[in-house]
C-alpha cells in the first residue's frame, strides 16, 4: 500500500503536466506562416502539402526566413522488418509574398535542407522525461542516421546530406471581409526542384486547395485552416504512398502589447503512407506549436518550439526562428 502512494502521486503529477500543456493550446490559441514542419520524415520531405495561413491579406510584399530544426529519435520493430531514425533535418525557408490590393496574394516557398546525426538526443529525452513521456529505446543502432528495411524499400543512411528542396507555388483570394472577419481560399502548385538522392524532396508534382478563416477579437487574433492535397508519385516509399493528404488546424495569438504577442497552433494531418506495418508512417499526426513574435517597424521575430502529441511520430521535437521583412 505503501508503494502504491508514491506512484499514483506520480501518476497524478505527469497527468497535471500533459494537462497543463493542452490548457496552454486551448487558453491562447494567428497560423504561424513560414512554419514547415508539419512531416519532416528523412525518408520523404513532403513539402506539397501546405501550411497553415491566415485569411486576412496584407498589401506589398512580404519575405521571409526561416530556420528550423526537427529532431527524431525512433526505433520501430514489426517482426523482421525495422525502422530507425536517430537525427535532426535543418530546413532555411525562403518565402515571398506579395498582396495586390485587399483581395489577391502570390508567393512561393524554396527550402534548403540539411539532415545529420543528432546532437540533441540527450536533451529531447531529458525534455520528454519532465513532461512524462518517455524516451526511445535506440540501443543497438547507432551507426546509420536513417534506417528503414521494408518489402521493396530498403535504405540506410548515415553522415550528414544537404541539398535544395522542392518548390512550392502558391496563390490566395479574399472572398470575404466584414469588419474583423476574413476568410480565403489558397491554392498551390509544388515541382520537384529538390534533390531525389539527397531526399531533400519528394520527387513529385503536388497539388493542393486549402479555405483559411481568421477573426480579431479584442488582442486576439483566431485562426482555422483546411486542406486537401493530391500528391504525385514519390521518389522513395512509392508503393506505400497515399494519394490525397488531408489538414485541419487552428490557432490564436494574443497581444500583450502592440509589439509583442504569444501564439499557439494545433496542427493536425492524415497519414501520408499505407500499408507498412509502422503506425508512424501509416496514421495521421497531431503536432502543438508555441511561441512569440515581436514586431518593430517593418521588421519581425519569431521563436516557436514544437511538440508531437502522438509520442511516435516525426518530428518528435521542432525549434523554428523566424524573420520577415514587409517592404
């Protein structure tokens, strides 16, 4: 009886903390734009499907860059077959928009990918162990970076790969603004400008409509973004791939003053493949995303840290710093 207090206490103490992490998402949840991190699997970088945008269209140009870091630290097992992924993908976004007017936005997305071992892993498992999640078992693997052995898919991959990713095309119309409500519709085009053996992108020419709603209330801003993406033939994992790809997100940001807001973002994401005995590959993804953004003049800052609610997936842990300009 004795033992059973200590570990239901504890028990209570890691609830609190799952807790107290959804109440943050829920209490403050503006899209995070520039954000690409919603699959950053080593295997195939699926930069087709689109991230979250706010409604709302801004006149001028606007570019951005970005710096983000996606750790994953996983060992799957189903009978013979083994999947390993044991490093971090580094992605510099180049991003441009242009507003004409109230109503219409052009822009484009160019990714650079960079993906090596991991210097983090200790780090993640200490940061997981807090919030009492756990951390991956990777005893027995420690050579290769990327490892996967699937029917008609096999790669092992270690060092460091570095190359231009694919890019993406994108458009936007404002087909309603009353007051302090938006809502548009997006669409985008992505070419396989990446290089297939580095794995840096997909291989294939995505399509993708999305509708994208926003609302000012007071110092809040709220958002919600869906998508449906038709997605080509990969250069890896072909034969397990899924055609069409869907998202649903929402979020908010809150001004404490002009300047300097806090925002919060749920995004969620069907499966990507099928059929490969790994519920990381085979099932959908749900990933929380905080942060802050500070504004002065024409210029704007932004940190985000990223967690995967599904403990198995990919990312398992994101960083992103953010810089835009609005000329």
């Amino acid at each position: 009886m004795k033992n059973q207090v200590p570990k239901a206490a504890k028990n209570f103490a890691v609830c609190l903390r799952r807790c107290a992490v959804f109440f943050l998402f829920w209490a403050f949840s503006q899209s995070l734009c520039g954000f690409y991190m919603n699959n950053q699997l080593p295997f195939a970088q699926v930069f087709g499907v689109p991230n979250p945008e706010p409604a709302r269209i801004k006149p001028g140009a606007k570019f951005m860059l970005g710096a983000d870091l996606a750790h994953t630290r996983i060992l799957k097992t189903s009978g013979a077959r083994i999947l390993y992924m044991e490093g971090d993908s580094y992605t510099f976004n180049f991003v441009y928009d242009y507003g004409f007017g109230q109503n219409w936005q052009v822009g484009f997305a160019l990714p650079y990918v960079l993906q090596k071992s991991s210097n983090f892993g200790e780090f993640v498992d200490e940061y997981h162990k807090f919030l009492g999640l756990g951390k991956a078992d990777i005893r027995g693997l420690e050579d290769p970076s990327f490892y996967l052995d699937l029917p008609g898919a096999y790669y092992r991959e270690s060092g460091q790969r570095q190359a231009f990713g694919d890019l993406l095309l994108k458009g936007k119309y404002n087909f309603y603004s009353s007051g302090s409500t938006w809502a548009s519709v997006l669409g985008y085009w992505k070419l396989p400008t990446g290089d297939k053996k580095a794995l840096s992108g997909s291989g294939s020419q995505d399509f993708s409509l999305a509708v994208s709603a926003s609302r000012a209330w007071q110092r809040w801003i709220y958002d919600a973004f869906a998508s449906c993406s038709y997605l080509g033939d990969f250069a890896s994992l072909e034969d397990y791939q899924k055609r069409f790809v869907y998202t649903l997100n929402g979020g908010a940001e809150y001004f404490f003053t002009q300047n300097f807001s806090f925002q919060a973002q749920l995004n969620g994401s069907s499966a990507y493949y099928q059929n490969t005995d790994f519920a990381i590959l085979d099932s959908g993804s749900l990933l929380l995303f905080l942060g802050v953004k500070y504004r002065k003049k024409k210029w704007e800052w932004r940190f985000f840290l990223g967690e995967d609610i599904w403990v198995s997936h990919s990312p398992d842990v994101s960083l992103s710093i953010v810089t835009a300009y609005l000329f």
